[in-house]
C-alpha cells in the first residue's frame, strides 16, 4: 500500500491478525457452551446469547459494588467476577432447562422458537433492570494499556487476558468431557441415549447439568466482553449469528471443529479488513463459510451420533 515502509504494513498486518486471535476468542467462549448443548442435546437455543449478556451485567454490577463499597478490592474483584458470572448464568440456565427446555425434546423447531422468545423477555428484563443505555465495568489497572514486543507493534492487554481465558476454560471443558466421570455420562449419553438410559444414567440430569454448563460457559464470555465492549440489553444477540456459524462450520457437537471454525472464520474476516471495509469483509467470509457448507453439509468435523 502507498505511504507503509515493508516493515510498517508487516507490523499492522501483525496487529490486524492479533485482532483475529481476540475476535476468535470471543468465538470460541460464545462456542463452547453452544457446541456442548447443541451436540449433545440438539436444542437450538436462540437465547443463548442473552446468557452472555448476564455475565456481562454480573460483571459490572460486581464493579459498580466494588468502587462504590470496596475501593480496595477493586483491583481483584474481576477474577472473582468470572467465576460469579459462572454460578449466575450456571443457575439461570438450570432453571430454564427445568422449566420449559426438558418439555421440547426431539421438537428443534419448538425449542428453535421457545428459545427466541426467551431472549426477547430477557432483553426487555434488562432493558427495564438496567437501562436502554450501554454501562461498562472499571477495569483493574492490570487490565489497561498494551504490550509491546517489538517496536510498533502494540497488543492490548485486556486482548492477552481474554485468549488466557478462553484457553483455561477450553482446557477446563476437555477435562470435563474426556476426564471425568460426568464427561463419560455425556459422552455415552451423545453417542446412544437409551443404552445409556438403560445402564442406569440418568439421562434427564445429564441434559440438565450440561445445558447449565453450557450457560455457564456463556456467562464468562459475557464476564470477557466487558473487557473490550461496553455492555447493552441486546449485546449478547449480537454474537448468536456468528456463534451458530462457528458450531455449524465446525461440525455439530466437535470441540475440535468449533476450535478450527472459529480460529477460521475469525481470521479471514479480520485479515480482509486490511484490505476492505469490514461488513464487505463479513459479507465474502460469510459467502465463503456457505459455500463450503454446500460442499460439505456436516461441517469441518463431523461427530458421528447413535440414535
């Protein structure tokens, strides 16, 4: 490009695929708990969104407590944000699964339109709780300002905090999955239902516990998003679309396949931004993901599922 030394594009280039790895980040937390309860239960579930959005407001509320109560708190108080936002979103999530989720089993279209429903009530809920207004958290000072590893190349540090996260909290849900017993009634769950069932596994509780975690999971994506966001009533539906893109391209219920399409699709998109605006960007990564699904309907990794 005209006016850039070779040495000042790589350095923007090297920013702009940064901004790649924060975009997959806020994917890939919005994916993993979309991943477990669409691959594992099959419910579409259209509010999911709005469970970030409650980790989000858990969040500041937790910020507004600790300036206003506990100044000197306030530089610890967001770890104990994230894990709060996880039991808030974790608990609500329990109870829509008992109170409406567990009647629309084997009914996607009925869970589909129950679940964007949900998300309406949930956004007027917060637009009467909190306002119409957007409010973000005060950030601890560990959180501000950049690194820089070379001369001219800055990476904001709420950006590293937030790939951090999203990498203990992937190693936390493989560990779940592949390294408890409850992961092993999940997975038996996954793969055939009533064989499971009729070993004794309680396949209601699986759906229920899994479906909260899934929430949960949500809500510390919301707990991140404060980070580089301010935070609205309709912040979390902002995400849905690309988070059941990333799910879908990945193939259905792959961690591994949610992985490799966020990391994907969170690249391409902002590596275009380079070269053109960002919603034509959006439009050609868009029109790129469909036409591989074409291709290849059951995603990047498919699962295969006894029924």
């Amino acid at each position: 490009m005209d006016g850039y030394s070779a040495s000042e594009l790589l350095n923007i280039f090297t920013m702009q695929a940064f901004a790649g790895v924060s975009l997959f980040s806020v994917f890939v937390l919005m994916a993993l708990g979309l991943a477990i309860i669409f691959g594992q239960m099959g419910v579409i579930n259209m509010a999911h969104g709005e469970f970030l959005t409650i980790g989000a407001y858990s969040t500041v509320m937790m910020s507004i407590l600790a300036e206003k109560y506990l100044p000197a708190f306030l530089p610890y108080y967001f770890i104990f944000a994230v894990i709060a936002a996880f039991i808030i979103a974790f608990t609500i999530g329990y109870l829509v699964e008992y109170l409406m989720i567990r009647h629309l089993y084997r009914r996607p279209l009925d869970t589909l339109l129950a679940t964007w429903g949900l998300s309406l009530i949930m956004q007027q809920i917060f637009r009467s709780s909190f306002g119409a207004r957007e409010v973000s958290a005060t950030l601890p000072d560990w959180l501000m300002g950049s690194w820089q590893p070379v001369e001219g190349v800055d990476i904001p540090l709420n950006g590293l905090f937030v790939l951090a996260l999203t990498i203990l909290l992937s190693l936390a849900v493989f560990l779940f999955l592949f390294r408890s017993r409850w992961g092993l009634k999940v997975r038996a769950t996954t793969q055939n239902r009533l064989m499971a069932g009729a070993v004794g596994i309680s396949t209601p509780m699986v759906d229920r516990l899994t479906f909260a975690v899934g929430c949960g999971i949500a809500g510390v994506a919301g707990a991140a998003f404060t980070t580089i966001a301010s935070t609205g009533p309709t912040s979390g539906s902002l995400y849905i679309v690309d988070t059941f893109l990333v799910v879908v391209f990945g193939g259905a219920g792959s961690l591994l396949g949610t992985f490799a399409s966020a990391f994907s699709i969170a690249q391409a998109q902002s590596v275009m931004e380079f070269f053109m605006s960002g919603s034509m960007a959006k439009v050609l990564t868009l029109l790129t993901v469909i036409i591989i699904l074409m291709i290849r309907p059951e995603g990047l990794f498919s699962v295969k599922v006894r029924k």
